[in-house]
C-alpha cells in the first residue's frame, strides 16, 4: 500500500477526532456563555433594586409632587436611548446571529459610533470562534479590547456628551435635584445595558446550541 493509500484510509478517523474535538470546545464556550449569562441576570436583578431604591430616597427627599409621571407627562422628549438590531453572519455557524446594541442620549454621530463598534466586535469575535475559552474567563464582549485608539476616542467624547445629556434629562425635575436622583438614573441606565447583555448572550447561546446539534449530527 503506498503513502496515498495510507492517507485516504486514516481520513475519516482524523476527521471524527476533528469533529469531536470541535465539539468539545463548542461546549465549553456554551457552558462559559451560559456561566456570564447567569452572571448578568444576577447583576440585573442587584441594579434594579439598587436603582429603585434611590429613586425612592430621591422622592422622599424631594416630595413625590416634583418626581412623578406626572412631571414626565407634560413634557414631550425624544427617545434618550435607541436600540439597534443586527444580524452577524458567522461563517462557523450554522444560522446567523442576532447583535444588540444600544445607542444612548446619541445623536446621529454618536450613532456612526456605535455602529463602527458593533462591526469591530463582530469581527474580533469571528476572528476568535475557533479559540477555546477557559471557564470562568469569559467575556462577551473581548472583542472590545481590539477597538483602535481612534474608535477609543470617539468614545470619550460621546460619555462627555452623554453626561451633558443626563443633567439637561433631569432638568424637567427642577434646577436642583437630589444626587439620589441622578445615582438612580445612572442606575436605570446600567440595567438598561445589562438587559442588551443578557440578549446578547442569550442570542450567543441559541448560536451555540445550533452548532453543537450540527455538530452531534455529523458525529453520527
């Protein structure tokens, strides 16, 4: 039997300890998934209650005449936070994979921004796919890390902005508000952030799901 003869026999067997390994490391990145999305429900729920008990400090120090839905209601505000649905298409995966991602107190640079970011993260994030992730390091969003110091600094502008943003929102409360007030903002905002993660992560779950079926299938 010649070399070649050799090599298209052990074929299959080097491809089924392929797939199995594969399969494997697509696991483990569903258990790591599943370990952040845990995490972020947690943080959720911890935000939410932190966030509404200062807005109850703030109503108490206040009154609850100037911080109601009452006040809200006669003023007529754009949108402060927009949401943005995209669909990744991975070449790893099976079906594509639907991205988050939020554009606060933005105007319509801010959101070019946010964009650019979602773009830059996907594509960190496929360049990365096939990499194994050791449990209890896992990170939605690693892909960040790759931002450029262009990007990095469009950021800092928009936080300055969004700062601004925030203080002229409270405004219809009055010139001078409580700092409760303004931690429970920031509060709401943080949840708001963790319920784009927990989408995220859960979108990146079904991914994962759907490649490890594949995968069993091919095992077959």
């Amino acid at each position: 039997m010649d070399d070649g003869d050799r090599c298209s026999s052990s074929t299959p067997v080097e491809t089924r300890e392929r797939v199995e390994k594969d399969g494997d490391e697509e696991v483990l990145r569903f258990m790591d998934s599943l370990d952040t999305y845990l995490m972020l429900l947690d943080s959720l729920s911890s935000t939410l209650r932190q966030g509404w008990f200062e807005l109850a400090s703030a109503r108490h120090s206040m009154g609850s005449s100037r911080i109601s839905s009452v006040m809200l209601d006669q003023n007529v505000q754009s949108a402060a936070t927009t949401l943005q649905v995209r669909e990744f298409i991975d070449r790893t995966t099976p079906e594509p994979q639907t991205i988050f991602s939020l554009s606060k107190l933005a105007s319509s640079t801010d959101e070019r921004c946010s964009s650019e970011e979602i773009e830059t993260t996907c594509v960190q994030r496929a360049t990365n796919s096939s990499e194994l992730r050791h449990r209890g390091s896992s990170n939605l969003y690693d892909g960040t890390r790759g931002l450029d110091s262009t990007t990095t600094s469009s950021l800092t502008i928009r936080d300055s902005n969004i700062q601004k943003e925030r203080s002229k929102l409270l405004s219809v409360f009055g010139t001078l508000v409580s700092p409760k007030l303004r931690a429970a903002q920031v509060s709401f905002e943080t949840a708001i952030d963790d319920i784009v993660a927990i989408a995220n992560i859960r979108s990146s779950l079904l991914s994962s799901f759907s490649q490890l079926q594949q995968e069993m299938k091919d095992l077959k």
